[in-house]
C-alpha cells in the first residue's frame, strides 16, 4: 500500500517537470498556430500561370485543356472528405512542359481554392 502511495506522488511531482522538458506545458506566441489543413498561400503569391487560371475559373472559361473543370476524386485524401463531385481540377500551364505539367487548381463547392505544384503530393489552400 505504501509502495503504490510513493508511486502517485512521484508520477504527479514528475510529471510537471516532464511537461516542462518537452515543451509541452506552455504555447509559444511566436509560433504559427497549429492546423489540420493544409498551408496557405496568398493569391498574390502564385505563379502567374496560377493566378491567370483563377481569373479563367471565375469568369467560367474558356479552359485551355479538355480535362479543365473535371471532378477531383480527392483519392490522395488530403483535402477536406466531401461526397465525390465536390471538387474540380483545372490546369496550372508550366512553361516549358510538353504535357500538362503537376500544377493545378482545385475548387470545391463550398468556393475554397487549392493549389498544387507537384501533382497532389501535397496542396495549399489559396487566400484571396
């Protein structure tokens, strides 16, 4: 019995200090605010091409290649989980590709944009 007494009041008079090591007892202010979204990018900060196809999506074409305004399955799972035909997929032109190249917007329904430059490795939420 004294042996488990000992035992709880160590556990509780260490774990603070464990707390205190790892770094997990206070924020950071300074630190960017953790999310379970992608990253962002600014409008502003997109490729030319980017942006020109954005201005091409809200105007509601012409699109450049036969695939533009396709459904997005989302099978990379890395985009918020909607019913399929939420989102689409529209071109980014590469300069210098002989294909379609890796960047491409996505929009879903709900008007959120996404931006990938390496073939849905990875996205960014577009701010605009």
């Amino acid at each position: 019995m004294l042996l488990r007494f000992v035992s709880r009041v160590l556990l509780c008079l260490l774990f603070p200090c464990l707390l205190l090591l790892t770094g997990c007892s206070s924020a950071d202010p300074d630190a960017p605010a953790r999310t379970d979204g992608p990253a962002t990018v600014q409008e502003a900060k997109l490729p030319a091409e980017a942006r020109e196809t954005l201005r091409l999506i809200d105007r509601g074409g012409p699109f450049p290649y036969a695939k533009d305004g396709s459904v997005f399955g989302n099978f990379e799972r890395l985009l918020p989980a909607h019913r399929r035909g939420y989102y689409h997929e529209y071109t980014v032109p590469t300069p210098g590709s002989r294909d379609r190249g890796a960047r491409r917007i996505v929009t879903g329904q709900g008007g959120e944009v996404y931006y990938t430059d390496d073939h849905y490795d990875s996205f960014r939420a577009v701010l605009r």
